[in-house]
C-alpha cells in the first residue's frame, strides 16, 4: 500500500481507495511513455496532492522522472499561477477546464510562452475554453479521464499523430497498458463498438480495493474489470467519448433523462465562463424533477 486516498464523494458517500506502489507506478510510467518528459521540463503545479491527478501526475511524476516542479497551492490564483510560470519557464500543465478559463482570462502570452504541454481532465473540455486557450498561448488544450480507482489517468489525447494523435471531443484513448471496453448497461454483453454503454476498464495501475469495503470492491471490480460507472462510446479507432454518468440520470415519470445532455442545452444561453449544473429533486407526480444551477 502506498496510499489512501478519498473519492470526491460527488456521486455519493466518499470511498478510501487503496493504491499500491505498484498502482502509481505504474501510471506513472504509462503516462511518460506518451509524453516522454525531459529533465529539463518543469511541472507546474496546481492541483491539490489529496486529489489523484495531483498526487499522481504533480507530485510523484516529476520526482520519478527527475525534471523540476513549481507549485502553487491555489489553482484559482492565475495572477500567481502566471507569474510563477514565468519565473521559472514552466513546461507542463495539468489542470481543469475551468481552471484554465481562469488562466486564459488573467494569464498574459508571454508567461506560458514556455508551455509545450497543457492536459485537462476531471471535467467535460468545452469548446469555446479550448478555443481560446489555443488561440492566446498557441498550445492545445489535451483533454485526458481519469478516476482514483485506476491511479488516476486511464486515457488522453496526444500532441504527437505518431503515439495516436487527438480527436477532439473525445478523452483520447487508453494509457499503454490500460484496456477498456463498452458494455450494454442492463445485460453487460459487450464490447460494443460505435455504441453507448457502460464504460469497463482494466490494467495494473488498477486499485487494491476500498478501505473497509469488500463487498462495494466486489461490486465495482467485475471479473478483473472496474466498473466506471460512465457512459462512453469508444469508436472504431479506439478514441473514448464519455457521453454521462450512469448516477446522473433520472427516471421522470418512467424515463430515464441524462442530465448532461440537459447541461448541453443549456450551456450556449450562458456567456463564458459561466456554467450550469443539473441536478434532481423529488417530485411527488413524476418522481424526480430536474433543477439547473447557474453562474452569470
């Protein structure tokens, strides 16, 4: 056991995930066969260390691989967060979406004019932030998934066509190593292809179990496949579409309605950065009923 680290408990009561050394390593050493860091890159670092991308991909990458890092504690500062790039010519960024929408409105052209890598995961990349990031630090926005249950990174698109290249609106495909497949989410047979489904994935940065949890570890590891609990397409080259989250749907009088694609709609009546989220309520006639939480 190398660590235990706490799910965000945002699809329901947070769970102790056991990695391994073995576990971390192991992404580590996908994740680099990708990207190929280099001593002298600099990380720069702001995600948290109790989240899996950055315990993983902040903190125990670059002291694996031997390049340099500079941290910050709060990734919403992007006047501190451009400043320190500067200083000390960072070359890789591993952050949200909403984060860098931040850096694309405080962060000035020259302070990332170093960044040859910037990745983005625990939220949908929309287009409009992967636009203007491109266009104002002349550097792709690579959107990549992850879950702490895989160490965290299961899949990223790349800056390189020779190591399987980007397909935009996808999560990329999977880390070398790392399987996954589709399945129907009422029977499990599968794999589907070009098809929506529950999203399996595999390999050995797998974690160990939850703590205290054997009959949940049970539940969500299906003859060596952990369950993801998204759903997703992987199309015929392989790229992973994450389509919703099989937690975030309601049954409205005895349909199933997937919230995201509700926040799909949505989302262009909103004016950047701004975003919405959609929930559910109970509702006495119909079961549950949606409700949309804003920012404007």
């Amino acid at each position: 056991l190398a660590t235990i680290i706490f799910s965000s408990g945002s699809t329901g009561v947070p769970k102790g995930v056991l990695l391994s050394h073995a576990n971390v390593l192991a992404n580590i050493d996908a994740v680099n066969r990708l990207f190929h860091l280099q001593p002298n890159d600099v990380m720069l670092g702001v995600l948290p260390f109790f989240h899996s991308f950055g315990f993983t991909a902040t903190l125990w990458l670059p002291l694996c691989i031997g390049c340099a890092a500079a941290y910050h504690p709060n990734p919403t500062d992007a006047k501190t967060i451009g400043e320190l790039a500067a200083k000390y010519h960072a070359t890789i960024l591993i952050s949200t979406p909403t984060f860098c929408a931040a850096y694309i409105r405080k962060v000035q052209p020259e302070q990332f004019a170093h960044l040859r890598l910037a990745v983005v995961g625990a939220e949908r990349l929309r287009e409009p932030i992967a636009v203007a990031f491109r266009d104002k630090f002349g550097v792709d926005l690579l959107e990549g998934y992850g879950c702490t249950e895989m160490a965290p990174v299961v899949a990223v698109n790349t800056d390189d066509a020779g190591r399987g290249g980007a397909r935009r609106g996808s999560v990329g495909r999977p880390l070398p190593g790392i399987e996954a497949m589709v399945v129907d989410t009422d029977t499990g047979a599968g794999p589907l292809v070009g098809k929506e489904g529950l999203l399996l994935v595999r390999g050995p940065s797998q974690m160990l179990g939850y703590v205290g949890e054997p009959a949940l570890t049970r539940e969500v590891q299906r003859d060596g496949w952990y369950v993801t609990g998204d759903i997703a397409v992987i199309d015929g080259d392989g790229f992973i579409h994450i389509t919703d989250r099989l937690s975030r749907f309601s049954k409205i009088a005895g349909e199933m309605v997937p919230h995201m694609k509700v926040e799909e709609e949505l989302q262009p009546l909103l004016h950047e950065p701004h975003s919405c989220v959609v929930t559910a309520v109970p509702d006495a006639a119909k079961g549950e009923r949606l409700i949309a939480l804003y920012t404007d």
